[in-house]
C-alpha cells in the first residue's frame, strides 16, 4: 500500500459505536474541479483501526474549513479505484509560540554607558 500526506479542509468527524463496531469518518473538502463541484468537493474517508481514538481527539480542536494535514494509507477499492485510510490528521496552521512576541515600539533600546566617541570626530 502507499501512503500519502494531504492538505485539505477539515469539514466533520463523525463517529458511529455501537455492539462491537467502532468506526470514524473524516469529511474534508478540497479545491472544486469547475465541472462537477463549483463549491467545495467533499470527501469522506475511513479512518484506520488503529488511528480511531488519536484521529477523534486530533479533529476536537478543529474548526471548520480549518486546512488540516491527513495522513492516508491508500488501498485499493472496487474496480480498482483508491480507497484512502486516514492514519494520522493535524492542523496545518504554524505552531503558536511559546510567549507572544512583544508589540514594536514597546521594546525597551539599551542605554548608552560610559563615553560615546563623537560621530563628526570618526
């Protein structure tokens, strides 16, 4: 199988348990071809197995049409079409920093010590 990391917008998570079936569904949206989608075309895939608990708490954070990065095992489907297995989904938004950077201007210039040569004497 061949896997594969993708850039898409993150739409729903549902996820369905009951007897012994514990399943999870990622709806995504990607760029629309102009022929078929005019909106946004949506996707839906199966999440792995062994992914369905790290994959829910993942998609809890996430807003709506938030770009994520999907991680995709894909294997092979009826009539020989792709059939994407979700191993791994993030939000594709740049890491916050640890301590928000200082507002400009608010920064505080070292003061001079001692004597400065005079700049119309260098």
């Amino acid at each position: 199988m061949a896997r594969t990391t993708m850039e898409l917008a993150f739409i729903s998570a549902e996820r369905v348990k009951f007897d012994n079936v514990d399943l999870v569904k990622l709806y995504l949206g990607d760029e629309p071809d102009g022929e078929k989608d005019l909106g946004v075309s949506l996707l839906s895939m199966q999440v792995a197995e062994s992914a369905l608990d790290e994959v829910w708490a993942a998609c809890k954070g996430l807003d709506v049409l938030e770009t994520v990065r999907v991680t995709v095992e894909i294997d092979r489907g009826s009539k020989n079409a792709g059939k994407f297995i979700v191993l791994h989904v993030e939000s594709a938004k740049p890491a916050q920093a640890a301590k928000p950077a200082a507002p400009q201007g608010s920064q505080q210039q070292p003061k001079p010590t001692g004597a400065q040569p005079d700049a119309a004497k260098a």
